[in-house]
C-alpha cells in the first residue's frame, strides 16, 4: 500500500447491532460471541461478495468500504436477509456516498461521520442513505424510501438529508445490471473538507481494556515471577551484548499502547544473531524501574528506554543507557503502527553497527495489528475465551495475518498449562492449523512439537536448531531447545540452551519452571524436578504438565503422603496414567518408566 493518504470516493457502510450495550448487560459473553458469529457467518461474507472491504470492527459494529452504491446496498440487503430469516441479532446500516482519504488500511473524514450518523438513523432491519447514496439507487429500487428529512452530525457545518427503508430491503432484487460506478449527482452537494484522525485511537481503548498483560503472546503462566540464580554455562564463548527494550511511556496515551509497542520492537529484533535481547515478559517485570536497576534485575549490559511525547505517529523518544553514559535518539514520525515499531528497531540495529534486515516487512493494518495485541494480553490473563475471540476478528481484518493464525494454534495446543490429555493429537493439529506458513518462530516451536509427540525426535531437533539459527533472540525457542536434548538423552547441549533462554528471560515465568522440571525429571534429578515444579504450581497452580512432574518427582523420593495431593488434582480432573505418560514423549525408556512407576504409586489410575 503505498505510503502517501490517498483521497477517493467511496460509498461507505457502517453497521451496527441494535440493542447491543442492553444485551451485553443481560449476557455479556453470550452476546459477543453472537457478534463474532454473525459477523464470520453472515456480514463478511456479504461484504466481500459484493467488492467491499472491512475496514475495521468496533465491538459490534462494522465499517467497510464499497466501489459502489449499488454494491453497498446489494450486500446490506443480503445481511439483513439472511439477519430476519436465522435467529440473528437486528441490525441497522447506513451508507454514505463521499471523498474519504485511505491511509494504511484505515479510512477518515467527514464522510465517515455521516456514515455513522446515518446507521443511528436507519430502521432496525433496514438502511438510511444520505441524499448522494440515494441518488444512485432511487431509480432502481421499486420501493419508497422515507423521507427522515434534515439532521445534525457533529462536527459537519450543514445538516444532512436521510432516507431510509425498512423491511422491504431484505426482498431487494439486483441492482447490479449494468450498475453504474459510485460517483455523485450535478448539484449533489459540494465536497466537504476532510480532517484526519488520530489513528490510535481505538488501539488504545482496545489495549486499555486488555490490561496490562499485553504481549505475553501464546504464553500464559506469567504471574509475579522471580529472578533464578543464573548459571555457569552458556553457549557462546564470547556473548553478545544483552540489551533490555524496556516498555515504552506514553504522554498523552494508557501506558497499555506504550508497552504493547515496545514488546514489537523486541519481536523485530529477535532475529538479529549480533545483539542479545531481554524477552518481553523480563523486560516487562522491570516496568517503572531506574534503569540501572533494570540493568541489575535483568542483567542486561545496556538498557533502552521509550517516550511517545504525543499521538503514537509522531515517533518514539528513544533513551540508551550503557556503555560510556547515555545517547538520546529523536522521534521519526510514521504512517502506521507498524513502520512505527520497525524504525525503532532500525534506530537501535545502527546504534549497536548492526545490518538492517534485508527483505520487505509485512505491514500489518492497524486494526488488525491491535485485535493481535489484545489476544495477547487476554492469554496472558488466562482468558482464553476473549482471546479467541480477538483473533478471529483479526483475521477477519485481514484474512491472511499468519501471526493470528499461529496464535491461535498455541491457543489451542496450550501446552504448558493446558490439560496433559491429548496433548499429543492437540500438537498435531496445530501443526496442521500452520501448514504453508513461513517457518516464524511460532510455527517452528509448534512443528518441533509435533514432531516430538509424533515419535521423530530427529526431526523435533531440526525445527528446533532452525528455530536458533533464524531467532537466535527467541528465548521460548531456546527453552523448547533445551527441552528436547534433554528428552535425546543429551544433558550437557541441554543445559547449555537452558542458560541461553534463561538470559534472554531471566526473570522465569510459570511455564519455563514448569519445562525445567520436566527436564531435570528426564535427567534422573527427582528432587531437583519435584521443587522446580512446586514453584511453577506456586504461579500457575492449574499447569498439569508440573503436577505430574512433581508427582512422579517425589514419589521417587519415597514422600508418597506429598506426591498424593498433586496425584489427586490430575486425578480429579480426570486424567489417566495413560494419558499423563503420553504427554511425556521421553526418548529413553528408563525415564518414561520410572514416570510410569511414581505416578502409579502416588495413586494416579490407569483408567477409567
């Protein structure tokens, strides 16, 4: 999409669900997952058969642009249609026909307004035009529309004229013979200024909404963590520097938009082999601090803070501390939330003498960047129910955003918190969710996975190292790495990748105590696994993955009175041995056998 706004006409459509803020009151989820229903099942559909496009969904309202009235109201007649026909919620639209200015996936000006305005208006089951749209259908339709006269629209100096039609439209017949091209009648009406709007608007109150738990994508468990003593081993011989992108301030914005863009920033540079870089959910742990005490907390060698003085566009204040004191770089103002985050990254690649990536980056709408966003937060928050739901509406924005459907494979799979029984068939399947996506980090942990669980350990390795290779910052990978060499039988490697993810994210959430007890179990250190895994319970007191470990871990130590409470939680959640042993794809038979072995004898039953 090209960067400079463009102006165009356009018959714009706004649709909204009638009685929606009573609903929500009555029946909050029921109502919005209604919304998100119809909108997949019906309204999108009808939108894209007809040559629209959706702009964006606000809650529970749409806003899409058409090359024609004619098109706009075949597919509001198609929606309200099949709206009275099923047990649907009621709707109203309205249509606009006007100059409106497209910038990166978003639309703005006066039309829009009037848009919205005539939605308000229309007959619920129907549709209102303002007197430009009408005048492009009127000889075309054979039913009368109601005259609703003159009325106010904020912000718009002279009144608009509305027509409206009820019911009638849903037995609209074609109107596309030879249907003209959207363009106003002589003495339709003079253009109207256009003014831009603040494209972060909405992102905001999105994120605000959210919470705080933004940009722990895919990774629920984080709760109140604590920094682990570091280990001897690395990799490396000679480290990279360790920087911490610390999340963003904001001056006239929540603080939930400057913490979502900077968790961006540090994903942009996480495939960058010359610079070690805080994971989000660390870097967020040091949220508030000085940053020599950041520095200390994450022990990171430079610390970057974040200021967005204004609207998000005007560009990020960057402040590095490190090294030989501290350098400040200007804000670079851009034209989308995206471009945003990527110049940030770019101003610290060549801060560090780092090479800018090669490649065109895939620019995401704004909208749909934001529905991303707000998933991550709600599985942050364990609320896997609205994070769904966020994702589906981004990918409604843009259907082919990889990173919702990833997103929604680890929602699926939950692997570290989620229930142990048919672990396994659930890694397929998200893996199969991901087939002919890139190879992003996400889609190579989930295909690791799956290749694990289907019994080609070989083949889990090489996702694995790939996933090293390519996001050498990815500090999940790095864990998943050091998971399955300790699973291969090979400790040392295992240890070495451990002490990798723990300085990219040394401030250990749930679910990477959870993943170390499961390694040090497989290594033959029970008491080890056992506390490792009482800490991750201590956090996430629901992840069955550290309720087994700590089972089998200190039934092998003979405490059986202890391992019999975290025995009876898997046991009345319904789970089997079987079942616990098929979500522990052991390489050697000795460490399956003796996980078989504690599990029984703590009291865990074989079947039901």
């Amino acid at each position: 999409m090209p960067d400079k706004p463009q102006r165009r006409l356009a018959a714009i459509f706004v649709l909204d669900v009638s009685g929606f803020s009573r609903m929500m009151a009555e029946d909050e989820a029921g109502t919005l997952n209604q919304v998100l229903a119809q909108q997949q099942s019906l309204i999108a559909p009808a939108i894209r058969a007809h040559q629209g496009r959706i702009v964006k969904l606000m809650g529970d309202g749409v806003l899409a642009v058409f090359p024609s009235v004619i098109s706009a109201v075949e597919a509001a007649a198609e929606i309200q249609a099949g709206a009275a026909r099923g047990r649907h919620l009621k709707l109203r639209i309205g249509i606009n026909l006007g100059e409106v200015i497209i910038a990166q996936g978003d639309v703005y000006g006066d039309e829009v307004n009037i848009a919205a305005r005539l939605e308000a208006l229309a007959p619920v089951g129907g549709v209102a035009l303002s007197a430009a749209a009408y005048s492009q259908v009127r000889n075309r339709i054979p039913y009368r529309f109601d005259d609703l006269g003159l009325h106010e629209v904020k912000n718009i100096p002279e009144p608009v004229q509305a027509y409206a039609l009820g019911e009638e439209l849903t037995s609209l017949p074609s109107l596309s013979q030879a249907a003209p091209q959207a363009r106003p009648e002589p003495g339709g009406g003079a253009k109207r200024s256009v003014r831009g709007v603040w494209i972060a608007a909405a992102a905001c109150a999105a994120l605000a909404a959210a919470g705080g738990g933004w940009w722990l994508a895919g990774q629920p468990g984080f709760r109140d963590s604590q920094p682990e003593m570091p280990l001897p081993a690395v990799e490396a011989a000679r480290l990279p520097p360790l920087i911490a992108v610390l999340p963003f301030t904001t001056g006239s914005g929540p603080p939930e938009l400057g913490h979502a863009l900077s968790g961006e920033v540090i994903r942009a540079l996480s495939s960058i082999p010359g610079l070690a870089v805080v994971a989000p959910d660390s870097s967020l742990a040091a949220a508030g601090l000085p940053p020599e005490r950041a520095a200390e907390l994450l022990g990171a060698e430079y610390v970057i803070s974040g200021h967005l003085p204004g609207p998000p566009l005007q560009g990020i204040r960057l402040q590095i501390h490190g090294g030989s004191g501290r350098a400040g770089l200007p804000a670079r103002p851009q034209t989308s939330l995206p471009k945003l985050t990527a110049a940030a990254a770019a101003d610290i690649l060549v801060y560090f003498g780092q090479p800018l990536p090669s490649g065109r980056a895939v620019l995401v709408p704004d909208q749909a960047l934001m529905q991303l966003l707000v998933a991550r937060s709600k599985l942050a928050e364990g609320e896997r129910g609205a994070a769904g739901l966020a994702l589906q509406q981004a990918l409604l924005l843009e259907p082919g955003l990889a990173e919702a459907r990833v997103l929604q494979a680890m929602l699926e799979l939950d692997f570290l918190t989620g229930p142990l029984a048919g672990l396994p068939q659930r890694a397929v399947r998200a893996a199969q969710r991901l087939e002919g996506l890139p190879a992003a980090p996400g889609v190579l942990r989930i295909r690791a996975l799956a290749a694990q669980f289907g019994g080609r350990p070989g083949a889990a390795l090489d996702h694995a190292r790939m996933l090293q290779q390519e996001y050498p910052n990815d500090a999940d990978g790095h864990l998943l790495r050091a998971w399955l060499l300790h699973l291969a039988g090979q400790g040392a490697a295992g240890e070495a990748a451990y002490a990798t993810a723990r300085r990219l994210n040394p401030v250990l959430p749930a679910r990477y105590r959870s993943l170390r007890a499961a390694m040090l179990f497989a290594s033959g250190r029970d008491e080890a696994a056992a506390a490792a895994a009482g800490l991750a319970l201590e956090m996430e007191p629901r992840a069955q993955l550290a309720l087994a470990v700590r089972c089998a871990g200190l039934s092998g130590l003979g405490r059986f009175d202890e391992a019999g409470r975290p025995c009876a939680q898997l046991a009345a959640a319904g789970l089997t041995l079987e079942q616990a042993a098929g979500a522990f794809p052991h390489g050697a038979a000795a460490a399956q056998q003796r996980l078989r072995t504690g599990l029984s004898l703590a009291g865990l039953p074989g079947q039901r």
